[in-house]
C-alpha cells in the first residue's frame, strides 16, 4: 500500500525505471526473438547443415559423371558403357534381352 501512495505522491520518481524496464524487455526479446535473434540463428545453421549436404550429394554425383565420361573418352573407351549408354538413349535392345523396369 506503501508503494502505491508513494507512487501517487511522486510518480515521476517511476518514470525512469519504467522506461528502463521497457527499454530491457525490447533489447531481450530482439535479441532472442528478432531478425538476427537466437532463433534465427539457429534455423540459419539448420540451412547451412542442409546445404553442405547437397553440396556433398551434388559432388557425389558430378564425380559419378565425370568417371563415366572418362570411361567413354577416345582413350579410355569402355564397351560395355558405350553398349549400355546407346541402348539408354535409344531405347533399343538385342533379342535376347531382359528388360527389368524399376
């Protein structure tokens, strides 16, 4: 009760510490909750795990071809991977042929 005459007697003695109140309470939810906040940050270092996974699975894949078209160059020219590659894109086999679709 004490508090309360006091504050109406003199409320100008809590204005400032209101104001700092606020002020505190603005910077902490910011901080955690804003834009660049803690949450944010965390769901950014999600995105980055996320993407140096394809990165990964994408470098996987561009080796896999790059050996594939080594196979193929005038050197290194395998036969069973030319064989394999023209039947692919022309869609086209040898009588004897067993066709397994996936």
């Amino acid at each position: 009760m004490k508090l309360i005459e006091t504050f109406r007697a003199h409320p100008r003695h809590f204005i400032i510490p209101f104001i700092c109140l606020m002020i505190t309470f603005y910077f902490t939810y910011h901080a955690i909750r804003g834009e660049r906040g803690l949450f944010r940050l965390f769901e950014i270092q999600n995105e980055i795990i996320a993407t140096e996974a394809l990165s990964q699975e994408t470098t996987n894949q561009l080796t896999e071809i790059e050996k594939k078209v080594k196979a193929l160059s005038p050197g290194n020219l395998d036969l069973d991977l030319l064989d394999e590659a023209g039947r692919k894109t022309l869609n086209v086999g040898n009588q004897n042929d067993y066709i397994i679709f996936d």
